[in-house]
C-alpha cells in the first residue's frame, strides 16, 4: 500500500483539526464528535454497498468509485455544519446537539442516494 492510496482513504481527517479550530469553544467536542460520527458512518456505508458486489452504487448511473462520492458529500455537509456552528456562538447545548442530529441525517441520507446512483 503506497502513501497516496493511505492518503486517499483517510483525507477526511483533515476535518478533525478544521472541526476543532473553526468552531466556538463550547462547540468543540460536539464538532469533532460529529466529524468522527460522519468518517464512520461513511465507511460502513461504502462497506456495506461493496459487500453486496456494486463498487460503483446499484443503479451504476454513476461511474465513479462510491467511496469518493461519500467523501465529497460528506464533506460538503461538514463544511456546512462548521458554517452554521461558527455562527452561532450562542446556541445552547440540546439546540446544538438537535442541529447537529439534523444535519448528520441530513448527510446519512443524500450520502446514501448519492452513493446508490
């Protein structure tokens, strides 16, 4: 395994120290949390579709690789997240953990359209 194919497979690191710069001090841990739910969320997903035998989704529309279409969704919905987050320095904790939820359904399901295509 070269370097390139490791950092391919893992680029969505970069969000973790991003999540936790970007964000108010109150909204760190929530931030990083949510980077790490959606990192793994992403490889099961992927796992999950390659195990049934489509590298490439079930209706093959799309040529591309699933996982690179996972990353890049996945990271448009944290880029969104760390907007929102930043501001809005002064959200309470159980209205930034229901943002948070939110949002992270909202990438689970476009990732898993997207990904099917």
């Amino acid at each position: 395994m070269d370097f390139m194919t490791l950092f391919h497979d893992w680029a969505d690191l970069v969000w973790l120290p991003i999540a936790a710069l970007a964000v108010h001090k109150g909204q760190r841990i929530k931030a990083v949390v949510f980077v790490v739910f959606c990192m793994l969320t992403m490889r099961l997903q992927d796992e999950i579709i390659r195990d049934t035998g489509y590298d490439t989704g079930y209706l093959n529309i799309l040529q591309s690789d699933i996982f690179n279409r996972a990353q890049i969704v996945y990271s448009v919905f944290i880029i969104l997240y760390l907007i929102l987050s930043h501001y809005s320095p002064h959200t309470k904790g159980v209205i930034y953990m229901a943002a948070s939820i939110s949002i992270y359904f909202m990438a689970f399901i476009s990732a898993m359209i997207i990904m099917l295509l």
